[in-house]
C-alpha cells in the first residue's frame, strides 16, 4: 500500500471510529438514559484521545475536515492532499452512521447535531468552539501532525470540554464529518449546512489567532 494510500485508511478508520463511538454513545443514550450527557461528552474526549495515539504517527489524526483545512491554511499541509483527506473522513462517517443504522434502527437522529434555539445562536457557537480547538490543535502539534502524550491529552481534553458544556445547545459538532455521516444516513439534513460552515470559519481564524500569540521561533 502506498504512503497516501495508508494516509487516506488512517483517517477513514479513525473518523470512522470516533463517529461510530461518539454518536453511538448519543444513540444509547438516547435508548437507555444510562450514558448521560456528561457521558457522551467524555465519550467523545476519550475516543479522540486514544484516536491521536493510535493514528498519529500514520495520518496526522486529523479525523476532521475543519483541522485537515485549518492545516491547510496555517502552511502545514499540503493543499493538493486536502481533499482526499475530506473525503475519506467523511466516507468514514458516513459508514460508521450507516453500521448504526443497522444496529439501532429505531433511532430517528442517529446522534446529528441539531440546535436548539435559533440556528444563528449555534452557528456562533460552533465558530467559536472549532476556533479554540483549532488553536489548541496548532498550540500541540508538530507540523501536520497530532502526536504524542501532550497532544492528546490537550486535544482529547478541549472536545469533551466543549461537547460538555455546549452540546445541549448546538451539538459541539466542531467536525463536518461528524455531523455529516448522521445527518446523512437519518435524513436530517434541514440544519446541515451549519455544521458543514461554521467549523472551517473557526478553524480558519484560529490560525491568525496562533500567528498572534505564538513568535515565529516557537511555532513547529
């Protein structure tokens, strides 16, 4: 198998697992009661920890098309590879809601992101999460790349954060993929365009933000 070919895998598989473990802990609590949103959130936290660990040497860990362009954008990876990496996060998504969908067929969201409130309330919010996690992202890594023992920690520890105290209003989505392979294969797609805009915008203002704060000779 080629280097991009192992690239690409890396991040289907990862995006795969995260959104099959994520929104499988909102669909089972959604069924039970028995997770608990606190539950969820350190669900989410858990899986992208263990997730940097296991996958970052081999794709970076991205597992998100709001970081793969954020990369993109701060000069740290290169434009042309972007959109196989979009692709293969949210083809993961998208099998991941798809093997869901077999297991819990009486679930009518599937773990989607949908606001509660107006919709322009959670497109701020999703802004303003993706640019702190982004941030946060650029702070950790080297390159491209989400590895090592800080990395996931402070990465892992940010996404539970924000799904914890954000995810009854807006979903604390911060992932296009995330809320694609949901929305996708439940068919609540009426909202979808928010989760799919506003990460990247955040993602986006997060590297002028690191310009800001961090001198060049600290910058990977």
């Amino acid at each position: 198998m080629s280097e991009l070919r192992r690239k690409l895998a890396g991040e289907a598989l990862g995006t795969f697992v995260l959104v099959f473990a994520g929104t499988g802990a909102v669909v089972v609590n959604d069924a039970t009661g028995a997770v608990t949103h606190p539950g969820v959130a350190l669900t989410f936290g858990l899986v992208v920890l263990s997730l940097i660990y296991a996958l970052g040497d081999v794709s970076g860990a991205h597992l998100n098309p709001a970081v793969t362009l954020g990369f993109v954008a701060a000069g740290r990876f290169p434009a042309g590879m972007a959109g196989g990496y979009v692709a293969a996060q949210l083809a993961g998504a998208a099998a991941a809601s798809l093997l869901l969908r077999a297991l819990f067929p009486d679930s009518p969201t599937l773990g989607a992101t949908l606001p509660l409130g107006p919709p322009g309330r959670a497109f701020v919010l999703e802004v303003v999460l993706t640019w702190f996690l982004m941030l946060v992202v650029l702070c950790v890594s080297t390159g491209a790349r989400e590895k090592g023992l800080t990395a996931g920690l402070a990465v892992g520890a940010v996404v539970g954060l924000e799904a914890l105290f954000a995810g009854p209003i807006c979903g604390a989505s911060m992932n296009p993929a995330r809320s694609f392979g949901p929305a996708a294969v439940s068919g609540h797609l009426a909202h979808l365009w928010l989760y799919l805009l506003a990460p990247p915008l955040g993602a986006a203002l997060a590297v002028p933000t690191f310009a800001l704060i961090r001198p060049p000779e600290a910058r990977p």
